[in-house]
C-alpha cells in the first residue's frame, strides 16, 4: 500500500523557515520523481518543487525561487522541502506527491499518481 506522509507543517511568522518532510513507503521511492504542490483557500494548486530519483535535478516554481529548496534522501525514503524568507502568500496546504514512471522533473499535478494528505502551513505577517 503506497503511503506518503507529510509532516512539518505550522504557524510562522513573515521571514521564518519550516522544513516538510514527506516518508514515503509502498513503491520504489529511489527510482520515482517527487513533487511538493501547494493549496491556498479558494486556489487552484500549484508546483512548487520536484526532484529525481537521484537527486541530482530538481525544478522550483519562480515564485519560491531563492527561498525554497528541495532535496531527498532514499536511504530514508523521504523527500523534504527547505522553505526560508516565508512570505504570507506562501500560506497554503503543501502536498507531497510521487510520479513512479517518468525519470525527469514533473511540473504537472496531473502527472502524479501518489498524493499525500497534506499539511497546513500559515505565515503570519
């Protein structure tokens, strides 16, 4: 059974970090493209980041660009997600998610097929 679940999520103020982490079990989590999207109220959901099985390519939307940095460790089967210089646009659910058969950076959510629950991150200015 595939499971992916986030964690890391809360409260900060405008300028602080938080770091996600999403376990992952269930698949071959070295070999699969991960994803981290995110959700605001009312919004559509939006790429912020994705990473290869290796690691060794990732991909970061422009609007986190600089701030954001994902990274991985299979030997954990996790995926994390650095995120400094926190904004209150960047307040939304964050969902990780897994693409299983396409070994390149994945922009789209369409193209996943394992999702994680999620988990609320609030910026207050």
């Amino acid at each position: 059974q595939v499971q992916l679940v986030e964690s890391g999520g809360g409260l900060v103020q405008a300028g602080g970090s938080l770091r996600l982490s999403c376990a992952a079990s269930g698949f071959t989590f070295s070999s699969s493209t991960m994803g981290w999207f995110r959700q605001a109220p009312g919004k559509e959901r939006e790429f912020v980041a994705t990473i290869i099985g290796s690691g060794l390519s990732t991909n970061v939307a422009d609007s986190v660009k600089g701030r954001f940095t994902i990274s991985r460790d299979n030997a954990r089967n996790t995926v994390y997600l650095q995120m400094n210089s926190l904004k209150p646009e960047d307040t939304a659910v964050y969902y990780c998610a897994a693409n299983n058969w396409r070994p390149s950076t994945v922009t789209r959510a369409y193209l996943y097929n394992y999702w994680g629950q999620g988990t609320q991150v609030t910026v207050s200015s």
